[in-house]
C-alpha cells in the first residue's frame, strides 16, 4: 500500500516517504473499527461499489490513514 502504481516506489509528499491506507466505511460509521484490513490498491486504484437504500443510491465512503516511514521515524498516523 502507499507506492506510486506508475512505479512502484514508495509514494513520497513533500521529501517524506509516507504509506497511504484505504478502508471501506460501512454505513453510519464514523471512526475507523480497529482491526479492518485495508483496501487492495489494483493496476485501476481502488475498487469500490455503490450501494442500494431502498429506491436509494448510497455514495460509497473510506476512511483514510497516512503513516510516516522515513527512518528513524515513530511512525505517525493521521487518519480522515
């Protein structure tokens, strides 16, 4: 997760090498559940699928995490 699906090299923001992780969010959910297994990043990105409410379309919803990896690092996350 986090490479750069033209190279696949480590994804890099601003000199700092960083992992970027994709989770599925169920409805109504408002904080990522501990322990979800991330997303798999394919050759087309991310696979994700509307889904039905009813007569309804409902929009599909991630939760993001950035983690820090450069050496030496404490390995920070920030997630959205």
């Amino acid at each position: 997760m986090g490479a750069d699906p033209r190279s696949g090299r480590p994804a890099v923001v601003a000199g700092r090498a960083i992992r970027l992780d994709v989770y599925e969010a169920g409805s109504g959910e408002q904080t990522l559940p501990e322990g979800r297994t991330p997303l798999a990043l394919t050759d087309g990105g991310y696979q994700l699928a509307y889904r039905t409410s009813g007569s309804s379309w409902v929009n599909p919803a991630v939760f993001l995490t950035l983690t820090n990896t450069t050496i030496g690092h404490s390995g920070s996350r920030c997630s959205t």
